[in-house]
C-alpha cells in the first residue's frame, strides 16, 4: 500500500513500501515546479561525518563563470589510473569504462575516493567514469595554500585537461564533496550536463556544528573538535578554509536548468545529544536539501532509508539507478 506523508517546510513525499521503485510528486504550488521521491530504506549518523569526513555564510560576490574548457578530444576508453602533475601539484586520478558522457565522483572531505568502489565498475557499463584524491588525500600532494571548493574545482577541471578527458560531465558530489561539485557546475556550465548531490552537506551545516553547545558528553567534545578543524585549515591535511569555501558556494544563487538530484538519508541519529539538539541539526539539514534543490528549476529531491551518510555503500543499486537516470 502506498501512503503519501506530509513533511517538513510543506513537502509532500511518496513512500513506496515493497517494490522500492521510487515514484514522484508535484511540489507544492508556492515551490518552484519540482519532484521529490522517498524511497524506502533507515538511519543516517550525523555528527562530523555529515561535515565531510565523514554556516550560517555570508554572501559573498557570484563566482565568475570560467572561461577556459577541457580539450577537445575524442572520447577516451583506456583504463587511467595515474599521478597526474599540474600548476598546483601532483594528484591521482582513475578513469575506466567508455561512453557518451563522463561521470565525475567527488568524494567528501578527507576522503581519498575509497567509497566509489562499488558504484565505479556499475556505471562504466553505461559511461566514462572518473575519480581522484584531492590536495591532502591519498597519494596526492599536500596543498601548498589555503584551499576552498573554488580552488578545488579549478583544480579538477586542470586534473582533466591535463589526463585528456574532456566533458560532457555528470557531476556527483558526496558530503563536502557536493560543495565542490556545485562549484564545478558553476564555474563550467558548458561542460557540465547533470548533477547529483549525495547527502551534501549544506553550506549552513560548519555554523551548525559549532553551535552545538559543550555540555561535557562525548558527543559535544567530538563536534567541538570538528568545529575547531573547521576554524583552522593548519590543522586539516585538505587545508579547506572550510567557512569561506562554504561562504563561495553560498553565493551560487542558480543553475538554471540543470538537472539536478539531491539524495539524502531520510533520518539521522547523532548518539548522544540531546532530543532537542538533534532536532535543531535535523532541520538545517532539511532546510539545506531545499536549499541545494532550489539551484535548478530541473530538481528532485530523492529520500533514502536504510543508510548511513555513505549511501554509495550502504544503497549502491539506488544511486546508480539515480545516476544513470542523469547519464541517459
């Protein structure tokens, strides 16, 4: 049986209960037109590793849409998986599959890309896919300066040029990943064809941690400690000058038409704060999934249960079935 639930700020979502086959509802009329999906699943942690490892941003000027476009080339088929050097320093990069269309995997903050595995040899049936470890992770160099996602997109987009794997690109995003990828979308509208944001954290959520009152618990000192990384990027092997990174990518007010999925974990726990602290978080966090989906005016918004934050590994099927959905 199929149950519609009202939910937060005015969304209605459709639960679909046996089949898991998501299905899709009107906006209501004050929202911009666009579907949202629930599909059947659990618990999402919150904590920091919804931070990335998994702000309350004032706006700053738009970010200035990049002039510059990968080379064109004919599609590549050919396994990379390489250290690539440009301006900035040397990264690491994988490419596998052929296809149409490039699939780029932007994994969250301090993650090296190891999360992909599943999802990589799913989509390369269907595509060319791509991931790599930022500055500060994995193989990759440490970052000489400060970084921000509009450095790191930079950074990307130069990574490509240089392995010679041109676009058209569907952008994921994970966790603090998904900043970066918005960023990239913004910066290079011509080359970016869809866009996925997986449990991506909102630009509101470094504020949010850091408001998360130090009433002695094991779960306060642990956001208290996330928060003092947040405030000091000497401290992260990423250098994300998380506050003005978030502040950038707070001031991409539209990108337009592009289609565009937000997946998030329906529900969250953070273990060991309180009842209302755990609301307050829970509805920044619905609060910032609006807010990703009002980028585009081509949005859905899909809920998952059954999930921790890494809904690539914890729901592989549902975020390839979503992916490819971008991809065709």
């Amino acid at each position: 049986m199929t149950t519609t639930t009202p939910r937060s700020r005015a969304r209605l979502i459709h639960h679909a209960e046996d089949d898991m086959t998501p299905a899709v509802h009107s906006r209501v009329p004050h929202r911009r037109p666009r579907r949202l999906v629930a599909v059947t699943g659990a618990i999402l942690t919150i904590g920091l590793a919804a931070c990335g490892d998994d702000t309350m941003s004032t706006a700053s000027p738009a970010p200035t849409v990049a002039s510059t476009t990968t080379t064109a080339l004919a599609r590549p088929t050919a396994v990379v998986d390489e250290l690539i050097t440009i301006d900035t320093g040397t990264m690491h990069v994988r490419c596998v599959g052929s296809g149409a269309t490039t699939v780029l995997l932007i994994a969250g903050w301090g993650d090296a890309g190891d999360s992909w595995g599943a999802i990589e040899p799913a989509v390369a049936e269907s595509a060319r896919v791509c991931s790599y470890s930022r500055l500060g992770t994995g193989d990759s160099d440490a970052p000489s300066t400060a970084q921000t996602f509009a450095t790191q997109a930079s950074d990307l987009h130069a990574l490509l040029d240089a392995a010679r794997e041109p676009g058209p690109y569907v952008v994921l995003g994970h966790s603090f990943g998904g900043a970066e990828a918005v960023m990239f979308a913004s910066r290079y509208p011509d080359e970016v064809v869809g866009l996925m944001l997986l449990d991506a954290s909102p630009a509101t959520w470094p504020a949010a941690v850091c408001a998360v009152p130090d009433d002695g618990t094991d779960a306060a000192r642990t956001f208290r400690a996330g928060c003092a990384v947040m405030h000091d990027p000497t401290q992260d092997p990423e250098r994300l000058d998380v506050f003005p990174a978030f502040d950038e990518v707070d001031a991409v007010r539209s990108l337009d038409d592009l289609p565009l999925t937000v997946m998030t974990a329906a529900r969250r726990t953070a273990p060991g704060l309180s009842v209302d602290e755990l609301a307050r978080l829970d509805a920044i966090w619905s609060d910032g999934v609006e807010r990703w989906a009002d980028l585009s005016t081509n949005s859905r918004i899909v809920s998952i249960e059954d999930t921790g934050h890494y809904i690539q590994v914890d729901q592989t099927d549902l975020v390839v079935a979503e992916l490819l959905e971008l991809v065709r």
